[in-house]
C-alpha cells in the first residue's frame, strides 16, 4: 500500500510531462503539415535515378565535371 504514495506521484509528474511534450509541439508547429512527407518521400528525386552523365557525386558542382579534368 505504501507503494502507492511513490506510484501516484511519479504518474501525476509523467502526465505533467507528457501534456507539456504536447503543448510544446503544437507551439512549434509540429502538426501543421501531416500529409506533406508523405508525398514528398513518393515524389524525391535521387541521384540513382538520373541518368549516369547527370548523377552528382561527393565534391562534385556541376554534371560532366570529370570529363573537363582529364583533358
């Protein structure tokens, strides 16, 4: 039974917690867009899916930059 005046406590301060992470996201504009990822992770354009001589790779500013360097 004592155990109760630990456990009751410790859940009122976990709510406390719980409705303040809450309020602190909707302050924060967490909610404001829910469907744009969704799309946006359909719709990304990654480098795999260019064609070879477009692809940018690491330390790279502009396509067929390799090509200039050789010669």
């Amino acid at each position: 039974m004592s155990i109760l005046y630990l456990l009751i406590p410790l859940s009122l301060i976990l709510l406390g917690l719980a409705v303040w992470a809450f309020f602190w996201a909707v302050k924060h504009d967490q909610f404001e867009d829910l469907e744009g990822p969704a799309y946006r992770i359909l719709f990304d354009e990654d480098d795999n899916d260019r064609p070879k001589d477009e692809r940018r790779g690491p330390g790279r500013d502009a396509p067929g930059e390799d090509e200039e360097r050789r010669d």
